[in-house]
C-alpha cells in the first residue's frame, strides 16, 4: 500500500515529514526514494491533501471501566446536588443496579451527597455513583446494606452523620473494597462493552493504550477480544504490585505476551486525589496509602521479579515520597533499564521538577486535567501553584512526558489532550508545542513501553499504527487546532477505523 498526496509527519527528527508512505504488510517500508517495484502491485491510497501521524496512545486509561461507564448516568456537569438527582431521577430503570458516574461536589452550593438523598429516587434496588475522580462512591441504603457493615479499611474513609451512620460516601481504599466485595460486574459485561470501546478508541486515533484496570483481571478480559480478532488497540497492562510475589513465582515479567497485549508493569498508589481532597500534601492533610519504605520495598521486589512500576502520585508530599523511594532504590531497578513512572504528579515542591529527569522517572501526566481542575487547583491548592501542573518545567529538565486521558475521570480523546496542552492549560508558562504535546502522545508511550523500535514514528521497520487527521495540524493557527478531525485509523497496516476512499 502507498499513501500519498498528502502530509505525512513521521515525528523522526532526521526526516520529520515525507511526501509518500509505503506499507508492506504489518509494517512501514519506506518513504521518499522507494522504488515501486520493491513492492508487489501496491494499493495506492489518495490522502486528498490530509495529514497522516503515528498512531495514538493513550498512556493512563482504566479502559474496561470506561467503557462500561459509556452506559452510566453521567454527571460530569451537574453544577449542585438538586441537578445530580435530577439526572439520576430520570435514568431508564433498567439492569440490577442504578450505576452512574462524573459527580464533584466540592462546589455544589446544596449540601453533599448523601444515602438519604439516594433512597428518595431508588430503594430497592442498590444504587452506586462514581465521583469524578473516581476515588469516592456515593451509595444508596440498599447498596450499604450490601456490605452488611463491613465497610472499614486501613487507607479509606467511611464519612460518618453526627449519630455515626455512614452517610453513604467512601473514599480511596473503602470505595475500591465496595466495588470489589459487594459491586462486582460479570466478566461477559465488561467484554461487551470493551468490544464497541475500542471501536470509539480507534474512532479517535487510538492504536495503543496502557491500561491501568489491572485489579480486575483485565489481562484476561482483553485476551478474550484477542482471541476473538476483535482488540483495535495494542495494550500494555499494568497489575497490582501485591500481586508481585505471584508473578515472580509463576515466572511472569513485564513484556511477556504478544505484539497485541503485553504484560506491563505494577500499579500502586501513594496518595488519593485532588477532588476528594485526599492528596497527600506537605502541610500534613489527606490520606496516606503507601509510604516512601513501603514504595521502596515494593520497587526493590519488582526488580527483582522484573518488574517496573507506576505509582500514582498527586499532592506535594506524595510526589517527593516517591522520588525519595525510587532514589533511595535505584542500585536496584537503575541497572536492569525498568522504566519507571509516576502517574499524574500533579503537585510538585519546585525544588522536585528537576528530579525526575535525574532519577530517569517518567511523568505519566493527563494533560486535560490541567483546565478542568483549575477552580478546583486554585481553591485547595492556593498557596502553592508554582509546583502544579507544570508540564512545560518538567520537559525543560530534561523529563520525559507520556500524556494519558485517565478516562473515564477524563474522556478518551487525545486530540483533547493535545489541544489542552497546546492552547488551554491556566498556566500559561507551562503551555507545550505541539510537537512537544504530539511527542507526549505518540513518542513517549512507545518508549515507555519498550516500543520505541517498532511503533511510535512512521519510519522504516515500525508498524503501520497510523492516524490520518483531516488537516495538517502544523500548518494551523492555533485556535483551529480545536477543529481537527480523526478520519482514518491503522493498526498494523489494516485499517481499524473509516477505511479508504473518502470523500
């Protein structure tokens, strides 16, 4: 196949665009000055003056429960408590649970959420809403009756009425139980809807993911679409870092698995989240999970099994324990080339930025939370807004910067990562290009990945992961770059999304 009259951008900075683009098979076989007849009877396809990228990854997303939530009620923008219940009030009345998902009450004028509030609209049946951030869930008397009780647990907040009745809303490790004990989703469910989630992901120039739902099992569900030639996405699963001692024992490492799905890394948390104000800040507030020793045994064991690991990581306090883990470790995962990375680091101490670059940590960050918890950033975080969100800092240290959506706590959508970058982020200083937004985007989770030779530019040898974009988003003044449209997807030389011709 030949792709031609168009702009191809390779993101190889030796031959940064090429006029044509020739695909033998799974791969890219050459650019300018290959010989047709190196190649059997091409197909040649017209880009009619559009642009062709490398494909997108979407560095930090829990796909399996976003795409289930694509059936929630949403509450993304529901600006009080009167105007969430009201959403849910008018939700079809249909499966075993009343699910939904998106609710922040930090700025509801009305009060917080609360079972009673629930109980009005559903009683018999249990009802569960996700918080934005999805550290917090807002239940219904029947969904807490569930758990007859057992609702505690080290690392999680069960909030409390003044005759100490749970209110219905836990936070971090008590949310998590709650959905694992008593919320569970069979595993067809989550294959259906992963089934048309990757058909919206390739809609959106989507070719790899890093999924962060390992706790469910997730290798297991995505093998299933694997093996039913139905998975559009190349996938590097994360697991849960308790779960080390296991891999080792079964003789498990990252890497392990097929070009489609492979085994990634261990996933941990040190902290909670902004929105629930539970990140773990210098000033001494929110909730603690794991400390600095505790990450640093955990680092030490994945090296030793080889493993890398991903550890989110949101306030001041946590970011610095963090690093202080992985600094204190490195005679241990440094010699072995473990990519290391910590998801988010959305506040920074300044004197921090500098030391990712040092340590080789890798910033897996989400670009569009930056304009989305502006208000909320600027509330809790007043005092110290030179450490947050500081994207354009932490690549002039020397950092590398992989973008992800953390959808559903965002939507799927990378160009909206890129355009947040680029044009949106508050701080303006911290403000990316983009061919720096685009790098975060299709270069960087390659690298991470152990990718970097076979996908991630559009050079000879890689595979043929592309997006075709409806413009050349180099030659566009700014603001149009909200305008770019994803026409075309291909994941290894066959086309996922709107094959060819266009109009």
């Amino acid at each position: 196949m030949i792709l031609r009259n168009g702009t191809i951008c390779t993101l190889d900075p030796s031959l940064p665009t090429v006029s044509s683009l020739w695909i033998a098979g799974e791969r890219i076989a050459g650019g300018v000055g290959v010989h047709e007849t190196s190649l059997p009877s091409p197909e040649t396809v017209d880009l009619g003056g559009r642009c062709v990228l490398p494909g997108f990854t979407d560095s930090h997303v829990h796909f399996p429960t976003w795409a289930l939530s694509q059936n929630d009620v949403r509450l993304h923008d529901c600006g009080s408590l009167a105007e969430a219940l009201d959403r849910v009030r008018s939700a079809p009345r249909t499966g075993s649970w009343l699910r939904g998902q998106g609710w922040r009450d930090a700025d509801w004028p009305d009060g917080p959420p609360s079972r009673e509030a629930l109980d009005e609209i559903e009683r018999e049946r249990p009802a569960m809403l996700i918080s934005k951030d999805y550290h917090a869930l807002w239940l219904n008397s029947a969904a807490l009756t569930l758990a007859g009780g057992d609702l505690e647990v080290d690392g999680g907040v069960v909030v409390r009425d003044e005759r100490g009745e749970p209110t219905g809303v836990l936070y971090e490790e008590a949310a998590w139980r709650f959905k694992e004990r008593f919320a569970r989703v069979p595993a067809e469910e989550y294959v259906d809807a992963m089934r048309a989630g990757v058909k919206i992901a390739a809609s959106r120039g989507v070719t790899a993911l890093h999924d962060k739902d390992g706790w469910l099992g997730a290798i297991g569900l995505w093998q299933r679409l694997e093996q039913q030639s139905a998975l559009l996405q190349r996938v590097w699963q994360s697991t849960p870092a308790e779960r080390v001692s296991d891999l080792r024992e079964l003789g498990l490492r990252s890497g392990a698995g097929s070009p489609l799905l492979r085994l990634g890394y261990l996933k941990t948390f040190m902290d909670g989240t902004l929105g629930s104000q539970t990140a773990w800040m210098s000033d001494g507030s929110g909730v603690v999970i794991t400390t600095s020793e505790e990450l640093e045994e955990i680092v030490r064991r994945g090296a030793e099994a080889g493993w890398p690991v991903g550890v989110h990581a949101i306030g001041d306090a946590a970011n610095r324990a963090a690093l202080d883990a992985f600094e204190r470790s490195r005679d241990a995962w440094q010699p072995l080339g473990l990519r290391q990375r910590i998801e988010h680091a959305q506040c920074l101490a300044p004197g921090d930025v500098a030391r990712f670059a040092e340590l080789g940590i890798t910033v897996s960050a989400q670009f569009t939370h930056a304009p989305s918890d502006e208000q909320l950033a600027k509330r809790f975080w007043a005092d110290r807004l030179e450490g947050t969100y500081s994207f354009g800092s932490l690549l002039e240290s020397g950092a590398l910067l992989a973008n992800g959506s953390d959808a559903p706590v965002e939507e799927l959508e990378p160009w909206a990562g890129v355009v947040a970058a680029v044009l949106d982020h508050w701080r303006e200083d911290q403000r990316l290009t983009l061919e720096q937004a685009l790098h975060a985007v299709c270069v960087a989770p390659a690298w991470l990945s152990h990718d970097e030779r076979v996908r991630g530019t559009l050079v000879p040898g890689r595979y043929a992961d592309l997006v075709v974009l409806d413009r050349d988003p180099f030659a566009c003044e700014p603001e149009e770059l909200r305008e770019v449209q994803v026409v075309a997807t291909m994941l290894g030389g066959r086309w996922t999304h709107n094959p060819p011709p266009w109009d």
